[in-house]
C-alpha cells in the first residue's frame, strides 16, 4: 500500500477550496445564543449582566459576523470553488473566518499585524488558513490597504470588509441585541463595549435603544488611544479594540458617552474575573467591565447595565494577561 505523502499527513493551508455548504451545519448551528451572566461585585456594591461571548465556537464575538458573512455571500452567489476568503484582522476575526472557511471548505488568507499575539497565529495555522503577517507600526490602515491591493488583482479574493460592512452591525442587531432584550430583565440602563469594528456598538446600541430609548450606550476605549474624546492613538495592551482609527460602522452607532480604561485596569479585572468569578476571558472583557463598573457608579442603580466578554483567556499566554504579578509567582 503507497504511504500516505507528508503533505497530506501534515497538510498547513487549504491549497485549494472544496466548498460544500451542508458540512459547516454543525459549526454554524453553535455560534450565538451564548448565555448572559449576572456578575455581582464587591466590595462595588454592583451586578453587571455581561454576554458571554466567550463561548462561540472559535471562542469569540467574531463567530457572528464569520458566520452571517459568508452564509450571505454564498446567498448572494458571490462565492465559487475557486474563491478565497481575504481580511486583515487584528485576530479574532481571522480565527473565526478562518473556522468558517475549514468548515465549509474555502481557502482562507489572513493579513494580521505582526504585533498580535503568538496564540492568534498559530490557532489561524491549525485551522489550515494561510497567514501574512504585516508590519503595522500602529497604523492598521496598512494592512486595510494591502487586502484591497491583493483583490484587485486576484479575483478570486473575497473580502469580508469588517470594519465597514453594515451586515457586521445588522447581525448584532438582530443577533446580539436580540438575545440580551431575551435575557436581561428590564429594563436596560446602559450598554457598555469596546470597539473594534464598531459592529458590536453599532448593532446591539441600536436593538437596545429601539425597546429601550432612555437607554445609554458608552464607548469604552483605552485611556492610552482614546480617539473617541479626541486623543492620539498611542500604544495599548487592550488585544482587539481600538486599532488606531474610528472605523467607518461606528460613525453610526448611537454612542452616548466614552469611558476610558487603563490596560493595567484591564488585565487586572480580566484577573479578577478568572480569580473571583471563575470565568477565563481575555484583557477587553476585564476593559469592558471596568467600564461598566465606573458607569455603574455614575448612573447608580437606575436600571441594568449590559456588557460583553469578547474572547477567551487562552488567546492571551503570551501576552501581559499571564506575566508573573505577585500573586502568579507566589502561587
Ligand atoms: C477581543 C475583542 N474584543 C472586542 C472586539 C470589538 O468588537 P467589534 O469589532 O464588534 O467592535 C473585538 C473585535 O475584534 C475583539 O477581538
């Protein structure tokens, strides 16, 4: 019997797509509907209701608009078996884009800046997509650039275009939003998230406003590239938001308000979640409830305050989130 070739054994990207819409069912069928937690803080005083998106299947928020994508490309007929799935990403979305595409049979390519962190790479790898990575020197427009140059010259590229296609809000409006209107008893004070896209802002800010109009929606960014309250976008330890510009879905997000988080504030309370709550997350949700944490103690006990843990700590071993602190080395 002929051995089986190397290639084969320990093949390291899809070389060519072998669409098949009716394989990906299972994957597809355990994105979303992901449970919302009432956390109760203290000494704060404070219960936060925070969607866990955590626990999609590539274990992200990026799941949703992976998977609303391309479902609505292959509807649209905008993919053939020769296609390849192409976006820039700061990581959660290539992860998710690239779980799709293994799926459902796409060649996938990712454009990642060379800064994210080692976890997000190889999880891309091992879903067989192909990776480049860029040098962004914080402008991740670079990489924006590059996946546009790279489609108009191949026309097999297909461009999810996160950071600026309305469906990314539109499936958290009727997703995301949705299911925290099912699973928080109203009613809704404030909302409370980062942006990377702006998606999540966009979407959820608009299905919580339409049920609840006194409803306040708050921008959390980073206290080191708060753009938003018209800062200079410096550099900062919060994986996955805040990329360096206003990105083109959050202009129509109904923001309210900014709050600033420090990265230290946001690897620590992502500690605190693990420690005191048992829940793994990564550095945006610790930024995310922090954030909420301070609006809870401008907005009193008015109503419910919403917010959303993005990933998964595991994403995060190489990064500040597991350096040894005092605690880690004393254990
Ligand atoms: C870890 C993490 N948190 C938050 C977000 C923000 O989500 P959105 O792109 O919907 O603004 C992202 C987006 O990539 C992310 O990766």
């Amino acid at each position: 019997m002929n051995q089986p070739s190397a290639d084969y054994l320990h093949p390291r990207v899809r070389s060519s797509s072998h669409p098949d819409p009716g394989r990906c069912a299972a994957v597809l069928s355990l994105i979303g509907n992901t449970p919302t937690a009432a956390l109760h803080f203290e000494p704060e005083g404070v219960t936060l209701y925070a969607k866990c998106e955590f626990l999609n299947p590539s274990g992200s928020i990026k799941d949703r608009f992976a998977g609303a994508v391309i479902t609505d490309a292959e509807r649209q007929g905008l993919l053939r078996p020769d296609s390849i799935i192409l976006e820039c990403t700061s990581g959660n979305t290539g992860i998710a884009l690239s779980m799709i595409g293994a799926a459902k049979g796409y060649r996938v390519t990712i454009l990642m800046s060379a800064e994210a962190s080692q976890e997000r790479r190889r999880l891309i790898r091992q879903l067989g997509a192909e990776l480049i990575l860029f040098k962004s020197e914080g402008r991740y427009q670079t990489g924006i650039n590059l996946s546009r140059e790279m489609a108009a010259k191949d026309g097999r590229y297909f461009l999810p275009r996160q950071f600026e296609n309305p469906l990314n809000a539109e499936d958290h409006e009727h997703s995301t939003g949705q299911e925290i209107l099912r699973q928080v008893p109203g009613p809704i004070a404030a909302v409370v998230a980062g942006y990377g896209t702006g998606g999540t802002l966009a979407g959820v800010g608009r299905a919580v406003k339409q049920r609840y109009p006194k409803a306040k929606i708050f921008a959390m960014e980073p206290a080191e590239a708060a753009l938003l309250c018209g800062e200079m976008p410096c550099c900062h330890r919060i994986e996955g938001v805040a990329d360096g510009f206003i990105p083109e879905l959050l202009r129509s997000a109904p923001i309210d308000g900014e709050v600033k988080v420090t990265s230290a504030e946001a690897v620590a309370m992502a500690r605190r979640l693990s420690r005191e709550f048992g829940l793994l997350v990564g550095t945006s949700s610790g930024a995310n409830v922090t954030a909420a944490l301070k609006c809870a103690r401008e907005l009193g006990s008015a109503g419910k305050i919403v917010t959303l843990l993005c990933d998964r700590a595991e994403r995060y071993f190489s990064t500040s989130l597991f350096e040894n602190d005092e605690s880690n080395s004393a254990g």
